[in-house]
C-alpha cells in the first residue's frame, strides 16, 4: 500500500463508520474514565447528564465504568448499574447524550482483587481467580489499605458473577444505552481471569491460554444473549502491568482472544495500546487477527490518528485525558487547536470543578486558528517512519 493510497479520502478521523447497528458521524471514540462523582447511593445524577452531553459531539461514548453489583466496587465514589437509583440516574445521561445525535456505551465492570473489605457488602473479602493479593493499596473510607488476599472464586461463585453481568447488562437497556462493554483491562477481574501472574486456578478457568479466555468468553456470550453481540464491545489491555498483571505470552493470549471474539460478531475490541518499549508488542498484527471494528486508544493525537487510520491499524481511536479538559475536542481536533490542560488534582471526587467548568473555543477563537492541514502533517509522520 503506498502513501497515496493511505492518504484516501472519506477514511479518516472525521469520516462517517458503521459500528453494528449504528452509523457514527465521526471515529473519535470517548474511552471510558473514571471520574468517581456518584451520589451516596452510588447512583450518577444530573451532573454527569452534564459532562457527557458536553462531549456528545464524538462518533461513540464509553461511560466510565459501572460496577455490576456491590461486590464489584473498588473504589469511593464510582456509579454501579445495580439498583433501580442507578437506572433512574443512568437514564439521565443516555437521554442527554441522545437528544445531541450521540450513541453511548455503558462500561460493564467488576474489579475483582483490587477491592478491600472496607468496600464490600458485610466486610467480605473481595474476590478474584486465585487467592493472590495484588500489589498497592485500596483507597478506602478509613484511608489507604493495603490490598488483601482475595477470596478464591469457585465454579458456583464464577457463574453467579457472570449472572451479575447479567442483570448488569438488562438494566443497561432499561437506562436507555446503546450498548455495553466489557471492561477487561486494567488489572480488574476479567484481566486477573486472563494473565498468569494472577490466575494460578488448574480446572477449567486456569492454566493454558484456551482456559483462561474461557471468562471472558462465556461473559461475552450471556451479555450478547441480552443485546445481541454488535452492541457488545469488549476492552482489553495487554500489557498494562498495574495491579500486578503480566503474562508470558501476551501476544500469543491476546491473539487467541481476538480471533475467538472474531468469530463472535461483536461490535468491536477496544485495545489500550500501552506505549512502551519493554515489552515491545505487535498492534498491527493483533489487528489483523481481529476481523471486526478494532479501537485503538493509547495517547493518541491528531496526527497520530490519522495514520493508524487510513493506513487501516484502526477503524476508530478512543481518546481519554484528552476530554476531560476539552469537551469540545472533536472541534479542537478538526481544527488542529490546541488542547487545553487538565488538572490531575480534580480528576476524582468532588463536583462541577474540573468536570464540567472546562470552556470551550469562542467563535472568536475558532475563526482565528490557521487553517489546519492534517494531509501535510499526516505525510511528515508517515516520512519519520
């Protein structure tokens, strides 16, 4: 393919893409984010109708993730998709999203290991694949606590947190999504379900590759019962080490992964592309091995996208720093603007303040900016290679 051909017109960050059942005006994609601004209840509210209809102009939204049931919590502050408050305050988010002609994802999520009993129904223990505790410290009620060694799931208990996926997804569709995903990156349950250094099980749900995809496959398969697989997406990160994750063959896991989900139709796989040199990884050929709309997110910028895009190592690319302080980034982007910073010490908790008072451009502004010429900027990339 020469650089002509990659530089093809209608393939790029601003053109229209079919994703299942939908059509996106764009291929910015809102990565999911947690913001931890939900009520007592654990319910979000008006406030994150708010922040997500500010950022309604990307083609796909990800909510951050939403935990399943209370066992899947992790953290203060995060919003569940388990009680009827959850609903009615997810409502108010799709509703808002949707009157701005956007479509939105609901993150399915369960953190497994990387809980403490301080957060857990009754003081249990959370749970995981293997009674191993995973590196760090729990952000508790009483202060950071070092991360306990999880209660070991057996087959029962690892079917009845597929059944609170479940249950999740269902009442997903009763908050008015368009879809879910599943958050399997991270270091999180269906992460721990997939690397060695955190799945040690020998039955059926351990050991080699086949069987530690087996949970996330069957979690795929019931929740795409419930909305059917092109309104499932899945997420995955394959070499992000936090909560003590790493594998010996990541390359070889993840592309028995992508094929399997292959075969599964879904709407597509959503890979944070961790940007390192050790260990290195091939994004492009786990591309190929998935037949389907692959995500690329990794701290990406205009020029980079464009790149992966029409030279086809992505179909979309998912953005997530990068909204928090630009709710209109999708503007800034076409016009090359730059990007405004955010603050890290708001990223979490609390309310409007570095959530929803980010500005955007003024007409003013937006009429000042020089013209923005990706296909020049795109070709001196390309050349760096």
């Amino acid at each position: 393919m020469n650089q002509m051909t990659w530089l093809a017109p209608g393939s790029g960050l601003f053109a229209p893409v079919r994703v299942g059942p939908y059509l996106l005006a764009n291929r910015v994609v809102m990565s999911a984010m947690t913001r931890r601004r939900a009520d007592e209840a654990d319910a979000p509210h008006a406030l994150q109708a708010e922040y997500y209809a500010q950022r309604a102009a990307a083609g796909l939204m990800v909510t951050e993730g939403a935990q399943v049931s209370p066992q899947g919590k992790g953290y203060p502050g995060t919003p569940g998709i388990h009680s009827a408050a959850q609903i009615a305050g997810w409502r108010l988010t799709t509703e808002a999203v949707h009157r701005r002609g956007a479509r939105i994802f609901l993150q399915l999520w369960h953190v497994g290991r990387v809980s403490h009993p301080l957060l857990q129904p009754d003081g249990a223990l959370p749970v995981a694949p293997s009674a191993l505790a995973a590196p760090g410290m729990a952000e508790t009620p009483e202060g950071d606590k070092p991360f306990p060694v999880p209660h070991e799931l057996d087959a029962a208990e690892i079917r009845n947190v597929i059944a609170q996926f479940v249950r999740a997804a269902e009442n997903a569709r009763l908050a008015g999504f368009d879809g879910v995903e599943l958050h399997g990156g991270n270091g999180f349950l269906i992460d721990q379900f997939l690397r060695e250094s955190s799945n040690r099980r020998t039955d059926a749900y351990g050991g080699s590759q086949t069987h530690r995809l087996r949970f996330l496959l069957e979690l795929t398969d019931a929740v795409a019962a419930v909305w059917r697989p092109e309104r499932v997406g899945v997420r995955v990160s394959p070499i992000n080490p936090w909560g003590g994750m790493a594998d010996s063959d990541p390359a070889g896991l993840f592309g028995k992964l992508a094929e399997a989900l292959s075969l599964r139709d879904i709407a597509y796989l959503h890979v944070a592309e961790t940007r390192t040199r050790r260990p290195m990884f091939n994004w492009a050929r786990l591309r190929r091995r998935f037949r389907g709309i692959y995500i690329a997110n990794g701290g990406f910028d205009r020029y980079r996208a464009e790149v992966a895009l029409r030279s086809g190592r992505a179909d979309l690319i998912s953005f997530g720093r990068a909204f928090i302080a630009n709710p209109d980034l999708v503007q800034r982007l076409r016009l090359g603007a730059k990007l405004q910073p955010a603050d890290p010490a708001v990223y979490y908790g609390g309310g409007a303040r570095g959530y929803t008072d980010y500005p955007s451009l003024t007409v003013a502004e937006c009429e000042g900016l020089p013209r923005f010429d990706w296909r020049r900027a795109v070709m001196a990339e390309l050349r760096r290679w």
